[in-house]
C-alpha cells in the first residue's frame, strides 16, 4: 500500500493551501498589462443568461475567458484616448451601478413582524372597508387638448373612441381608456382625489393635471373588498416595506450629503455638442 513520505505530504499540503488562497483578486489572465481577475469572470457569469449558464465549468470557464480576453484587448485600443462621451458615459455607468448596489444593501433585510402587520393595518384599516374604483381615462398633454375632448364627450362622442384615437396613454388607449378595478393608493393623488370625488357614471368635466399630463375621466362604478387575510399579502407587504425603507434612507442619504451646485450655468448647454461628436 502507498504509504505517503513527508515531502509529498508537504506538497499536498502546499497545492491545498493555495487552491483555497483564490479568491475575487486572483489573476486569471493579463492583456496588454492589464488583469483579468477571478472576480471579473465570477460577475460576468452571473450576468449569463440561464441557458448559457448551465454550461459544465469547464467549457463555461473556456467561453466566459477567451470572450473576456477579446474585450480587452478591444478596450485597450481606446483606453489611453478616452473620449468626452467615452468618461462620461463610464461615469455614469459606474455611478448607476454603485446606487443599485446601495439599494440592495439597504432592502436586504426581513421586516419585523410588527412591521409587517403595521403596513397591513395601514392599507386595510378595520374601521372602513376597502373600496375599488372602476374607471376610464383619456390622457392629453396639454390642458387645451383635454378641453376638448370634454367638449366633444358633452357633444356625445364616444368615450372609448376617443381614448383611442387621442390618449397618450397607448396601454389603456388601445383598451377603450379601461383602467380596470383598482384602489386609490394605487394612483397618484391627484387621479385618486378626483375619482374619490366623482358620482358613479360621472366623466370629468374639467382636465385633472398630474405629472403624468391631463386626464379626462370616466367613473363606471365602484365596490367593496373584503380584505385579503395578512398571509395572503405577506410578501407583497414585505416588498412595500422594503421599497418604502430604501425611499426613506435615499431622503436621509441625499439630504445629508455635502452638494455645491455650480450656479449660473445656462441650461442650453445640454443643447450644445458637449461630447464633440459632431
């Protein structure tokens, strides 16, 4: 029987000990001086498609390194004579990916269950039942637009027609304007005060601006929803708690932040070729 001798225990030992040593900083391959690191392949896998990777690890390793490999040495023909367009496009790149990666640090949590039956309590309060709303609307971009067609709805053209053929809203044009049965808090205040107000059967008679443009709405009807038992909603709550959580730290992290706007500049500027790519 092999019967292992003390130099061949200590290269086992070695080899181990440096296979265990890899990690995202590994150099996996060098183009032109520069690193191609264990990491950067690691993330490009993620980012595969799921067909691609269920590939073995060896031809996954194979495909994912020599593309990565064509990608440098492309990239090394530019990287020394960056453009204007070139510096800005990758400093936005970066700065968009670093506020995804804040945010989901700040969503990575479980929500108490305190929490959760609090945000439950707030959208299903027990002293009012729910309410849904049915309703049609015409989106217009200016307030003249939606005039008019309050003046040719009080002249009995058909509402469905000309949401179709004038709202700039093409998802619920192509519908007839039918924004389906829907709560309140799913619609920006200034849409859900106005339904609120309306009588059933009732259209708008005058625009209702939001950030959105001005609507032109029609109310069909109204109903009351029994609520939803907590573990029926348990994950949309959760999701809600952690939006609201991620807008809350945004406010305090922006509001925090030491900004020096540059005054005096003319907002024509974005009009000009800044980039010089013309």
């Amino acid at each position: 029987m092999f019967r292992p001798t003390l130099s061949a225990l200590a290269l086992v030992t070695a080899f181990g000990t440096a296979a265990a040593a890899q990690d995202a900083s590994t150099v996996v391959a060098t183009v032109n001086g520069t690193d191609i690191t264990l990491g950067q392949m690691a993330a490009m896998k993620q980012a595969l498609p799921p067909e691609m990777a269920q590939l073995p690890a060896e031809e996954s390793w194979e495909l994912l390194l020599d593309e990565m490999i064509r990608q440098a040495a492309i990239a090394d023909t530019v990287a020394q004579n960056l453009s204007p367009r070139d510096e800005a496009v990758l400093a936005n790149q970066r700065r968009d990916y670093l506020v995804r990666s804040a945010m989901e640090s700040i969503a990575d949590f479980e929500p108490s269950e305190d929490e959760i039956q609090a945000a439950y309590d707030a959208a299903f309060p027990a002293e009012e039942p729910q309410k849904e709303y049915d309703a049609d609307h015409i989106l217009l971009e200016t307030e003249e637009a939606a005039n008019a067609v309050i003046e040719e709805l009080a002249g009995g053209a058909d509402f469905a027609t000309l949401a179709e053929k004038r709202s700039i809203d093409t998802a619920s044009g192509t519908n007839g304007g039918d924004l389906g049965w829907f709560t309140l808090d799913r619609m920006v205040p200034e849409f859900s005060d106005a339904v609120a107000a309306m009588e059933e059967g009732a259209t708008s008679d005058a625009p209702v601006q939001s950030q959105f443009g001005y609507h032109v709405i029609k109310l069909n009807g109204t109903r009351d929803v029994e609520a939803p038992a907590l573990d029926e909603i348990r994950e949309p709550l959760i999701q809600q708690i952690r939006r609201e959580r991620v807008a809350a730290e945004i406010e305090r992290i922006a509001s925090e932040a030491d900004v020096q706007r540059t005054e005096d500049l003319d907002p024509s500027l974005l009009e000009q070729d800044i980039l010089g790519m013309e």
